[in-house]
C-alpha cells in the first residue's frame, strides 16, 4: 500500500461557523506558485501524494491534442470540463464525436443523468433515460477517441492502460509535472488517473497555465491554446452558475476542480495554487484557492470577495443566514 495523503499531512484550511459555533472544520493542504513558478507558500504537507482526479484533464487534454485530437474553441475547452450535461454541453460533445466517425456508443464514460437539474427535469418530464453523453467527463472521453482516430490507434480498449494513448497521457503527466507516476488508479468516469504530489500537480497547472501559444515548442502551445478556449468558453467548464464557471468569468482565472477536494486555480500572471481537503469535500475549493491567490497579490480582494458573495457559503437556519463557510483563521 503506497503512502498517500493522511491527517498528519493536513492543516485546518477552512472553517464553517453557525450562530457563533464552528461546527465543522476542513483540512487539508496547499502550495502556491509564483508567476515564475517558485514555491510562495506550502500549507500541510504538498510532497504527498494524491490522485488528481478531474483536475488531471487540463494535462489530459493536452496530451490528447499533441496526439492529434483537432479541437479548438467549445470543443478544446470541454475536452478539460466535468460539465452538469446541459443540452449545450452535449450538442458539442455529439459534435467532436461526430466530426471523427464516432457516435454516443463509443464513449466509455458510464451512462448519468446531467447534474443541472433543470436539464434532468426536462429529461425525466420526456421520459428520458442516463446518457454517457451527459455524463460529465464526457468531453474528455470524445477528446481521447478523437486523439486516436487521428493517430490511428485503436478506439476499442481506448481507456486501458496500456492503449498507447494511455502511455502517451502518461508520459505527459511525467513531463509537465517533473515526476513519475507512482500509481496509477482508475477514476469514476473509467479512465486511467495518475497519482502524483500536490506540489507535482502544482508545477504541470503552473506550466499550462502560463504558457503562451508564441511558444517555440508545440507542448506549451497547445497549453496555451487550452487555457484560451478555457477562458473565452467558461460555460463549458462546469455550467452557468457553477463555481468553476463563476471563477473563471468574474476572476480571469484558470479553475478546475476534482473529486475528493482538489482544486487548482491560475491567475492571470501565472499565480498558481492547488489544494486538497482531507475529508474530499469540494465546497471549500474556490474559496481556499481564491484567498490564497489574493494573499498573493495575484487577484484583487473585491473581486474576490464579490464571487464568494455568490458562492454558495452562506449557513442558514429557518430563512435566516446565521454563519458562513469561510476560511480558517489558521491558516
């Protein structure tokens, strides 16, 4: 059993207070990178290791778009998404399916019901059924197939480890992140995810998220043409309302959160911070992440401060807000 992330690794990162009484308490730990890429800061240990579930697709994408993939605008940034299935969201997935010989049917991401509830009550009034199309990783999934039917490979195995897109993926994560793979699991949506340090993690992000599409090497190009669809499509990215989208369109940051409590997040100057919670909540992520990138004098506090007034960070009792989700005083 490999060592991973334990409570010996955490610090108190935020705190949710009722009437005065904090009654839970999130852990966890964080680094941040400077514009150059120089560890600012270190909360908790950042050295061990975690699995970086969806926040894993941005060096995903990439690795599929320097295979071949041709995506660009919508499409390049839903192959990075965990989006809530809206028809929006699946008319551009049907699309980068289409547009390379493909169909619903070879996706291997599981059928779901889309997690926007409007869209699911729409579906349920028509009599609809789980789709692997709403399926929230399904832009990833369509990205893959689409970086085999450009170089040749086999769709069939697509998402086993040993398919050369796989290894190609692999070998990505390897170089943006500046290690080596120490295990390798299979995520909920069925595909291979790699396990690496925070601080690991930290310095792919870091390195997608500052790189310029003027670059003379072709990996960081695709970099840069990813966080530009990102950020001129945020809707993709998770859904309207939604905190990633909401990040990316009031901060100009890079977001992508992940299962379990991961979250990264890129300033507009490079500024980088990833975090995971110990408990693998996900509703302190944007929170963290935004107040350290403030801290760091990447992001402004009112703007910052304006997005968690969106944020769903509010504790009520009866009809009345009696306390919040805010950050720990710790850290």
């Amino acid at each position: 059993m490999l060592e991973t992330f334990t409570i010996q690794d955490a610090v108190e990162l935020a705190v949710v207070e009722r009437s005065g009484f904090v009654e839970s308490r999130h852990a966890g730990a964080a680094v941040v990178l400077s514009s150059d890429g120089e560890i600012l800061a270190r909360h908790g240990n950042a050295d061990a290791l975690i699995l970086p579930r969806s926040s894993l697709k941005p060096l995903q994408a990439v690795a599929c778009i320097t295979a071949g993939a041709p995506l660009e605008g919508e499409q390049l940034a839903i192959s990075t998404a965990s989006h809530v299935g809206t028809d929006r969201h699946a008319a551009v997935v049907r699309d980068i399916l289409t547009q390379g010989g493909l169909n619903e049917d070879d996706l291997g991401c599981p059928p779901s019901w889309p997690t926007d509830s409007a869209t699911r009550d729409e579906m349920v009034r028509e009599h609809g059924a789980p789709t692997r199309i709403r399926m929230g990783c399904s832009g990833k999934h369509a990205a893959m197939l689409r970086a085999c039917v450009a170089t040749g490979w086999p769709t069939d195995g697509y998402l086993d480890p040993a398919h050369p897109l796989q290894l190609h993926i692999r070998e990505v994560v390897e170089r943006l992140s500046g290690e080596k793979v120490a295990h390798t699991a299979i995520d909920g949506c069925g595909a291979p995810v790699h396990s690496i340090t925070l601080t690991g993690l930290a310095r792919a992000i870091h390195r997608i998220g500052s790189a310029s599409e003027r670059s003379p090497f072709a990996l960081h190009r695709v970099a840069g043409s990813l966080v530009r669809a990102v950020r001129e499509n945020p809707w993709t990215i998770e859904g309207p309302g939604r905190p990633d989208t909401m990040a990316i369109e009031k901060l100009g940051v890079f977001a992508k959160y992940g299962a379990e409590g991961i979250m990264v997040m890129v300033a507009p100057d490079g500024t980088t911070v990833v975090l995971k919670t110990l408990d693998g909540s996900t509703r302190v992520g944007t929170l963290v992440a935004a107040t350290l990138l403030s801290r760091a004098g990447a992001l402004q506090a009112a703007d910052v401060d304006a997005i968690f007034a969106a944020l769903p960070l509010a504790v009520h009792g009866g009809d009345r807000e009696v306390g919040a989700i805010r950050i720990s005083p710790l850290l």
